[in-house]
C-alpha cells in the first residue's frame, strides 16, 4: 500500500516536471533561494564585501 503511495506520487511528480511552465517555476523558486542562501551564510558575505569593496576601491 505504501509502495502504491509513492510510486503514484513520483509519477504525478514526473509529469509536472516535463511541464515547461512548471520548470520555469522551480527555477525561479531556486534562483531566488539561492540568492537568499548566499546572503545568510556568514562566509559568501564577506566574499561578496570584499568584492564590493574591491570595485569601490578601483573606481576611486
């Protein structure tokens, strides 16, 4: 019963994901996670500040 579950939730899954809309959809979501992502973690911010300040230092 519970092996009928899944394989008829990853056949559902399976036909939304060959659907081009849906895929823009997942990639959109994904991109803006991983946007979110890269500014919470402590460690990709500084690299980002040091570019920033980088590119500031450069223009001046």
């Amino acid at each position: 019963m519970a092996l009928d579950a899944i394989l008829q939730a990853f056949v559902t899954l399976n036909g939304l994901a060959t659907s081009p809309i849906v895929l823009l959809v997942l990639a959109f979501i994904g991109a803006y996670l991983g946007s979110r992502v890269v500014e919470v973690i402590p460690y990709t911010r500084r690299i980002i500040e040091r570019r920033e300040a980088q590119a500031a230092a450069e223009r001046e």
